[in-house]
C-alpha cells in the first residue's frame, strides 16, 4: 500500500498536511488532514510504514503528528492495521503540493 503525505500549508511552526490513501485502481482516497510540527516534518522522500498499537511510525520512529481530533486519528490507525495485519507493505510518500 502507498499512502501519499501531501504537505499543503507551511508556517512558521509547523506544515498542514493531507494523508491520502493512493490507489491506481480504485482512485485515491482521503484518510486525514493532519499537522506535522516542524521538527517533526519528514523530507520528501519515501518512507517505510509500522503501526503498532502507540501510532504511526516511520522508519521505526513515532510521528508526533496532531490530528484534527482523536476519533480520526484512532480509525486511521486501525484502517492500517488491518492493511498491515495482511502482510501488505506500507509505504509513505512525502510531497508538496505544487509537485503534484
């Protein structure tokens, strides 16, 4: 599975960002709009995906991203549980929105 970071808004604390869902097939879905402090702001890269029952990580480090509120954040994490529970990859894929 790749979901796609996209960042949309940059200040000077911090990015607003959208997670989507990428899928060539079905069309890409919208999981979240989340807001990634700057210290926490991944480069534009490419990254490997765990969700253990603490969050998201990336590259085996946790995220400190701030939800829109805790409900979203509980159901996407257990959307990708489940995808993780089937032994399917998880990728992230970090961008701006001007490169899309």
């Amino acid at each position: 599975m790749l979901l796609t970071l996209i960042k949309t808004k940059e200040t000077r604390y911090g990015v607003h960002a959208v997670l989507i869902e990428t899928n060539h097939i079905f069309g890409d879905k919208k999981l979240a709009e989340v807001y990634l402090p700057l210290d926490e702001v991944p480069l534009e890269l490419i990254y490997r995906v765990t969700i253990p029952h603490s969050g998201i990580w990336l590259q085996g480090k946790r995220t400190q991203w701030l939800w829109p509120n805790r409900q979203t954040r509980r159901e996407v994490e257990a959307y990708l549980q489940v995808i993780q529970s089937t032994r399917e990859e998880i990728r992230l894929e970090v961008t701006n929105s001007d490169q899309i």
